[in-house]
C-alpha cells in the first residue's frame, strides 16, 4: 500500500513535467524538418534534445518500476513501456526515438487520473497528425519519385490518411514511408473506434438514466395511487361506521 501510495505520488508530481518535454521533444523534432537545410549546430542541439526528453522518459519507468510491490508483475503488465525505452537502443534512428517517445507519452498520459478520454483522444489525433506529416516529409522530401514535397501536402496527405479517406492525390513512395502510412491508417482506425465507442456508451448511459428516472417515476405514481385507495378505504369506512352510530342512536 505504501508502494502505491508512493507511486500515486510520483504520477502526480511528474506528469506536467513530463508533458512539458514531450513539447520540447515535438519542437526538437520539428525544427530539422521545416527549416531544412538546418545547421549542424541546430540538428546537434535537437538531437540532444530529443535524447534527453527520452532519457527522462526512461527514467520515469524505472523510477515507477522501483516504487512497484511486485516489480517482475509490474513489468510484466506494462510490457510496452519496457519495448518503448528499449526501441532506440536497439538502432538508435531518429524515427524510432520518435515513435518510443510517442508510446511513452501516450502510456503515461492513460495512467494519470486527470486525463479526460477527449482530452487524450484529442491530443492523439494532434501529435499523430502533426508527427505523421512531419516524418512522412521527412523521409519523401528527398525521393525522386515523391509527391509530398512541402508540409501543406504532408499534412493533408496525414488528414486523409488517418480520416481513411485516401484521395490519392498524395502518397508514400519510400519503404519508410510507406511504413509510416500504415501506421498511420491503423491509428486512425483506432481513434474512430474508440471515438465511437465513447459516443455510443455516452448515449447508453444517457438512455440508463432516462429509464431510470421513468422507472422512479412509475414507481412514485404507483405508490400514490397506493395510498389514495388507502385514503379511499378508510374514508368509506369511516362514512359507513358514522352511519351505522346514527343509524343507532334513538330518536
């Protein structure tokens, strides 16, 4: 319980931090692809960047696994956390520390108690839009048969990626790229779904309790219609026994 407590803790204290780097972290990624060519000063100070908000994010992992009672279970359940710290070090790519930072950040955000469901779809749908664009431009800019050459065909080509719309007009010709793309689609499926999802069991919930009242409701009309025949009852019953005693009164 104390381990807990002290994990509880933890969430609490870390959380905004946390999120404020994942900011850098977008920044850092972005400022390579739009200003391009950037210096090297400018790729180097990124880079830095980039490995220190996902060190922190490791770090963070760590820190809860220590404060777990059962550790081994703690790591057994939160395997993706563990495959999202190890990923850059297998082959440290730039597109894989995005990818693990974006699977620590989104993890993170699920566990804190404060997140509302719309707020962490809403900011899904952002960071996928804007990481999606920016990586597919990054991979396509350079590629002799590419038709994503600016961040306006990188975005819309993300909007209807993701919104499974796919008009055609732009697409992935790279390996990379078309890895991203399917990624992408995936991750739009499942942000509809659970969209959807959410809408319905609003709706249900919001049916649950309209029956319910009704059901109270009915139950309040019958229990007052139960007691005007108690009412009804006695007072005839009292009109009869007023009778009968006038009835025996002698004149």
């Amino acid at each position: 319980m104390k381990e807990q407590s002290a994990q509880a803790r933890w969430h609490r204290r870390t959380q905004r931090p946390l999120l404020g780097l994942a900011v850098v972290f977008a920044v850092a990624y972005a400022v390579p692809i739009v200003d391009n060519p950037a210096s090297p000063a400018v790729k180097l100070a990124c880079t830095i960047a980039e490995w220190v908000v996902w060190g922190a994010f490791a770090v963070d992992y760590v820190v809860r696994v220590s404060l777990a009672e059962q550790r081994l279970e703690y790591v057994r359940r939160h395997w993706l956390d563990l495959f999202a710290v190890l990923l850059p070090l297998l082959q440290p790519l730039r597109l894989l520390r995005v990818v693990s930072t974006l699977l620590l950040v989104g993890r993170r955000a699920q566990m804190a108690s404060q997140v509302r469901l719309t707020t962490y779809v809403g900011g899904a749908v952002v960071g996928l839009l804007m990481f999606g664009s920016l990586a597919v431009l990054s991979v396509e800019r350079a590629s002799p048969d590419g038709n994503i050459r600016t961040l306006d065909d990188a975005l819309w080509w993300s909007f209807t990626t993701m919104t499974t719309v796919g008009y055609g007009d732009h697409a992935p010709t790279t390996g990379a790229g078309r890895i991203l793309a399917v990624g992408l689609m995936l991750s739009g499926i499942a942000l509809l779904g659970l969209v959807t999802a959410n809408i319905a069991a609003w709706f249900i919930s919001r049916f649950e309790r309209d029956g319910e009242k009704e059901r109270e409701q009915t139950a309040a009309i019958s229990a007052l219609t139960d007691e005007v025949r108690a009412l009804r009852a006695e007072l005839s019953a009292l009109t009869v026994t007023r009778d009968r005693v006038g009835e025996e009164q002698p004149l």
